[in-house]
C-alpha cells in the first residue's frame, strides 16, 4: 500500500502575478505558483495585498507556442517564507461575490 505522502500531489510553476497591492499601485511580479492536494495553490509576492485582493495569475512555461490567458484568484495572507517575502494562499473568486452572476444569467 502506498505511503500517505506518495498519494499528495506537489507540483511548483513559474508564474507572473499581477494585481493591485496594499498601496493601491499597480504591479506585475515573477514568482513559482506550488500547489498541493492538501494546502491548495501558494504564491510568494514581493509585494503586500489586502485579503480578498484580486489578482491574475499567468503561467510563464511555454506548452504551447501562444501565451496562456491570466486566471484571477483572490488573495488570503498565510505568512511570510525564509527570504520575507509575503506569501499568500490563492482562492477561486466567487462569481456571486463579485457581481459576475447578474451578467452570466
């Protein structure tokens, strides 16, 4: 049987995040996106965000010969990693949180 730790699936991308900071100024960023089965998708920024702050995540890896489309996460601040920068745990926004549900409908 297979160890508990072996059925997890940990992968790390190189992404660019771009979005809105605590300031308000607007910023574009090179950082890994990891992800887990148990703690979901984490991403190290430079810059501080709000809780709740929307931002665009991009894939840098080239799958293809076209550039991938940004997908937006709202942001939750879960601490800070050895080099202090700010990292935040990515969730998919709610459509009915922000309005989007009267405009699919």
């Amino acid at each position: 049987m297979a160890s508990w730790s072996k059925l997890l699936f940990d992968t790390v991308q190189r992404v660019e995040v771009s979005g809105w900071d605590s300031d308000e100024n607007f910023f574009v960023e090179k950082s890994s996106l990891n992800w887990d089965d148990f703690t979901g998708r984490h991403v190290s920024l430079c810059h501080m965000l709000e809780d709740g702050a929307m931002i665009f995540v991009r894939s840098m890896e080239q799958f293809a010969e076209c550039k991938s489309s940004p997908v937006p996460y709202e942001t939750q601040f879960s601490g800070c990693d050895e080099a202090g920068r700010f990292q935040f745990r990515l969730n998919t926004p709610m459509l009915s949180q922000c309005g989007a549900s009267e405009y699919l409908n």
